[in-house]
C-alpha cells in the first residue's frame, strides 16, 4: 500500500496513506 504500489498488484487501489488513489 504505497502510492498504486498495492494498485498495480491488485485490482484495488491502496487508499490509507491520503486518499490518494494513485
């Protein structure tokens, strides 16, 4: 879970740093 980092291994975007779903 860092910045899209979860978001490129998995289909759902990591959003517990900022909100930022990036």
């Amino acid at each position: 879970d860092f910045w899209g980092v979860s978001s490129r291994s998995s289909c759902r975007p990591s959003v517990q740093i900022s909100g930022q779903t990036e």
